[in-house]
C-alpha cells in the first residue's frame, strides 16, 4: 500500500483510497478465475482483504486525531479526552456500520491534554 495512503493521511488521500477499493471490489470478482481449489481459496482471500482494507479505510476518516502508527494531517495530535475510544466495524449487508465504545480505562489513567503521537516532537 503507497505510503500516502497508510501513515501520513488527509481526507483527500483517504478519499482516493476508498475509492480505488470500491473500484477493485467491482473489477475483481469479474476477472478471478480459479483452475483449482487452491487458486479458489486464494482468490477468496483477496476479496476478503479488499473488504478489510475498505474498513480500515472508513475506520481511518472517522477517527478525527493521529494514533499510533496513522498520522492525520488536519488532527495532527492525539486526543485522549474525545477519541480513548474503540472504533467498531461491522458489515451488515452492502453496508459498513461504524460506531464508538469507550475503551475501558480502570486502573491507568491517560492524559487528558492533547498530545503529539510521535515522542519528542511537538506539533501544537
């Protein structure tokens, strides 16, 4: 995957990427071919990786903030306060639902300021 499209993100590279996706989930199922078993089962694994790289990618534009290893060029710092969330994904039918739930925090308790996700570089 190009680099613009994995770690150092906007809503424009995210943008195309989603889309390049919609047009391999199109395109690719009309050219597979499978000769045998094996070649059956590889091919149904990159409709299914097509699938989890389109969540992934609609994960992407919904977390508004940089974390970890996804850096957002418009929220470029991490944001504990709004977004110590789990994003959640689910396919039901043609359509991604995606929502939020609170990452459960009981015994560490994180900073609430926002921060920048590389260490010793200040972004604010």
């Amino acid at each position: 995957v190009p680099y613009k499209y994995c770690y150092i993100t906007n809503q424009e590279t995210l943008g195309e990427a989603q889309s390049r996706l919609c047009e391999l989930k199109d395109e690719l199922p009309r050219s597979l071919m499978a000769a045998d078993i094996h070649e059956l089962v590889k091919a149904n694994e990159a409709l299914n990786l097509l699938e989890i790289a389109s969540a992934i990618i609609a994960c992407a534009l919904f977390r508004k903030e940089s974390r970890g290893w996804r850096f957002r060029k418009a929220f470029p710092l991490t944001d504990n306060a709004n977004w110590l969330k789990w994003i959640l994904v689910q396919k039901v039918d043609d359509q991604t639902k995606i929502w939020v739930e609170r990452v459960p925090t009981p015994y560490v308790q994180p900073p609430q300021e926002e921060y920048s996700p590389i260490p010793g570089i200040k972004l604010s």
